[in-house]
C-alpha cells in the first residue's frame, strides 16, 4: 500500500502544498508522475504552473 502525504511550503514565494493519498497503486504511472510533479513545484514555482496540471474531464 503506497500513500503520498506531502506538506511543503516554499517561503520564497510562499506556495504551499498539501497532499494526502491512500492506495496510490490503484492509479495509472500518469498520475503517480503527476504527484510527483507537483511535489517539484512547490520547490521551483517558477518553472512551473498549475496550468500544466490540468486535467481533462
């Protein structure tokens, strides 16, 4: 059983994430890259923006 809990904050820019997931497993490799992509965001925000993380519904 693979959980992510993730509490970071940037205090340059004052970003913040909190993530909390259970049973990652059942989630495609695509999403388990997004989680990690957004945990790399909150340290270089710059380089990203949540505009890449969109999701089509």
């Amino acid at each position: 059983m693979t959980d992510y809990n993730v509490c970071k904050r940037n205090p340059l820019t004052g970003f913040a994430l909190r993530m909390h997931v259970r049973n990652a497993e059942r989630f495609g490799p695509e999403v388990h890259q997004l989680f990690k992509d957004l945990e790399h965001a909150t340290e270089f925000p710059k380089q990203t923006s949540l505009d890449d993380f969109e999701v089509e519904s």
